[in-house]
C-alpha cells in the first residue's frame, strides 16, 4: 500500500497489508502469502513502464522460484488493441500488453483482469464478463468484487478476462463465462 488509510482500510477487513514502493525489495513482503492480487496503475505519476511493467514482471518472477503461486492482476481494457484507443493510453497499454504477456507465460495460477474504464461511482454489484466487450465503465467496487471472484474460483486459473459494467451479478457473470467454455 501507498498510504496508510489504505492499509488500515484492508486491515479492517481483514487482510495483512505492507506500506512500501513497488519496485522495492519483494521477499519479506512475499513470504508466507497466499496469493498476490496487483491492481497497481501508474499513469498518473509518469512511471508506468516502471510499475506496470518491470515490477509486476519481477514480482511474477519471485513467484514463480518462490510463491505463492496464485496471481491476480488487475490490467486495462484495451490493451491487445493499444492503438485504436485514445493516445495518452497507448504507451501504459503497450507496457501493460508486455507485463500480461510476460504472466501469461509464467506457470502461475494466474487471471489477468482488464476492466473498462474505471469510475469511483457506487458499485452496482453487476457486470459483464468476457473475452472481447465493447469498450465500457465499470466502478472500482466492482471490479474489486471480480477479484475476489477470480481469487475463490479454481475455474478462472490461466484465463485472461475483461470485465464491464453489465446486468448480471459477478457470480453469475463469473459463470455464464465459464458456461461459454472460455
């Protein structure tokens, strides 16, 4: 975590959580862990092929020699399709194509998650679930619940989905997904 009110948020509920840099050192933060769940984004601050790039590849690295073996990362919609998208987006897809490239081929249990565009409306709690949406929004909230999702269900291991807002619940979603035999 970045700050502390977001890591107090997840102790709240539960979670362990690290303050710390994201192209720091990964073993003590690591060890012992279940699973990761990377839903860093840094467009904002200029150091996307940094964050989105070298160190989700890194820490997909360590966990291949040394676990947890179950990677849940939170991508972008647009991102086999960089360049029919708007231009400030291209460069953070074409890093993000390369970091979810790189998973891919990692034999980690992994689901990459390419949501729409994100907004800090309510979640509704609906969505659609897919391989090839239409460009879309989707609140964070629900895309926090898709993790969630894809962290309990063994069935979602090795896809790579994307995710919009929709009309079915995620459960539901999350199987009319696998219904279609993706």
């Amino acid at each position: 975590m970045r700050r502390q009110e977001q890591a107090d948020a997840l102790e709240w509920m539960g979670a362990t959580s690290v303050l710390g840099d994201l192209t720091g050192e990964w073993e003590t933060v690591l060890t012992g862990t279940d699973a990761v769940i990377w839903a860093a984004g840094a467009t904002s601050s200029g150091r996307f092929e940094e964050i989105d790039g070298q160190a989700l590849m890194q820490v997909a690295d360590r966990m291949r020699s040394h676990g947890p073996n179950r990677l849940v990362v939170v991508s972008s919609l647009g991102v086999d399709h960089p360049d029919e998208m708007p231009a400030f987006l291209r460069p953070v897809l074409r890093v993000k194509a390369a970091s979810d490239a790189h998973v891919q081929a990692s034999t980690l249990d992994y689901t990459i998650i390419r949501p729409g565009g994100l907004t800090n409306d309510p979640g509704s709690g609906l969505v659609e679930i897919g391989t090839m949406l239409p460009a879309g929004r989707i609140a964070r909230a629900d895309v926090a619940a898709v993790v969630v999702a894809c962290l309990t269900s063994p069935h979602l291991h090795g896809q790579t989905i994307e995710v919009v807002s929709g009309q079915r619940s995620v459960t539901d979603a999350v199987n009319a997904f696998m219904q279609r035999g993706a």
